[in-house]
C-alpha cells in the first residue's frame, strides 16, 4: 500500500457524507495526545527489540501525521506534500556539511551547530529572541530540563564537567534533607524538583539521555520486583503478605538470579 493509498483512506474516513463519525470529530488538539501516545508506543517497541511490532507502530505514527495533515489541508492550510517538502528543505538546511560546502569532524560537532542552525532559523523567523524560547512545555520533564540545560550550556551557562554537576546534585540532596527535616511539604516538593533537574544535567553532562536511563532504571526494577512475586508465589504468598525483611531478602535475591 503506497502513502498516496494512505491518503486516499483518511480522505474517506473524513468525507462528510460516508465517513466515520469518530473521524470526522477530531481536530487537531483532539488527535494530539494520540500522536503522542504513538510515539511512546514506538518507542517501547524499539526498547522491546521487537521489528514487527516497530513496523506496526511506525504505520501508526505515520497515519496520524497524515491524518494531522489532513485536517490541515480541508482548512485550506497546507498538504501532506507540503509537510514532506518543508522537512525535506530543512534538513537539507542544517547539514551543509553533507549537502553543501560545510565541514563537520564529529558527532558532537555537529550537535553544536545543529542548534546554531535551529537559534538562525528562529532569529530570521522573527521569533524566539530569548536563549530558552521555542522548547516546547509538552515535552516530558527530564527531557525537557536536559534541553533547558543545553540551550543555556550553548550560550556559556553550565558547569564544567560532570564532576561539577554531581556536586551540585549531591548539594540538592542536602537541601532536599533539610526541607524534609523541617517538615514543609512546599518546600520539599521544590526541592525535590531542583534535585531532578539537577540529575537532568548530569545526565546531558555524562551524554545520557535521562527518559532513556529512567526507562531502563524502571524496566530493571519492575523485572526483579515480578522476579520478587514469582519467587513467593512458588510458596503460595503474595508481596503485601511478606515483612519487610522478607522482601529486602528476596529483591537481593531477585538482583543476584536475574541481574
């Protein structure tokens, strides 16, 4: 089935007079949790290893750029050609070491003018004059502490090495502590806030991603802690039966039997 197939089906799904009525409901901030979800989707699916599941899930984030586009296009806006064409010129845009005279020597290289080329394109577009403009709110947390810590490293404000941001999570702890301590809940939850964002940086600082490390953190927790419930199950218990110590015991278990 080609895109233009593709096309052709959300056209269908949106005609008026035979349509789907869920279809033709959706707007675009309707749909947007949808894609994002999609995205999420794949993503697990790529962490899974799994290449039928990434194929599906790809056909799914695909179809709500394409149904995206194609509200886009009944309100006269713009076209699924247009989005492929505009993304197109981009990239070419911000790699002239590839399709222009430029010369790029590294990866990391490249990442610094990659956001000089995106901090030229919001200048000439008029908009986003400030080092922090234009990072979306809707990106999730860490990601988006990681690239507030980024855009302000590129413009000569972060530490010097990763050394520096481990101190400065070590002080958030202190600090997190002392609120604790003290026993004032709004306080606390500020401090625990500066404590992730700190963690975000050293993450950036060590070349981590820090939704990557969290997804593997939580995927190793959740496999020792099922490891955890199969082990009482083979004694016909479940974990809110065992003590404390009892499940101390069993996660170092489940930590030297499955890693």
């Amino acid at each position: 089935m080609s895109i233009r197939r593709l096309q052709e089906i959300m056209a269908t799904l949106r005609d008026p007079g035979r349509g789907c009525p869920w279809d033709l409901e959706q707007t675009w901030s309707s749909i947007a949790p949808h894609t994002i979800e999609e995205a999420y989707e794949l993503a697990d699916a790529i962490a899974q290893g799994d290449p039928e599941r990434v194929r599906d899930e790809l056909g799914d984030l695909l179809f709500q750029v394409v149904f995206q586009s194609r509200i886009a296009e009944e309100r006269g806006l713009f076209g699924l050609e247009d989005v492929a064409a505009t993304i197109g010129a981009k990239l070419e845009r911000r790699h002239p070491h590839v399709f222009g005279e430029a010369t790029v020597r590294s990866a990391a290289e490249q990442s610094v003018a990659w956001e000089q080329h995106k901090a030229a394109e919001r200048r000439a577009a008029g908009a986003d004059e400030g080092v922090l403009d234009g990072i979306a709110l809707g990106l999730p947390a860490l990601t988006r502490a990681a690239k507030l810590g980024r855009r302000a490293g590129a413009a000569g404000f972060d530490w010097a090495r990763a050394a520096d941001v481990l101190q400065k999570v070590e002080e958030e702890c202190r600090e997190l502590r002392s609120a604790l301590a003290a026993g004032e809940a709004a306080q606390v939850r500020e401090e625990l806030g500066d404590l992730l964002f700190s963690v975000a940086q050293l993450a950036r600082h060590l070349e981590a991603d820090p939704e990557e490390a969290l997804r593997s953190a939580s995927a190793k927790f959740e496999r020792r802690f099922r490891h955890m419930e199969h082990l009482l199950a083979g004694q016909g218990r479940h974990p809110r039966n065992a003590t404390p110590d009892e499940l101390e015991a069993l996660w170092a278990q489940a930590k030297r039997e499955i890693g």
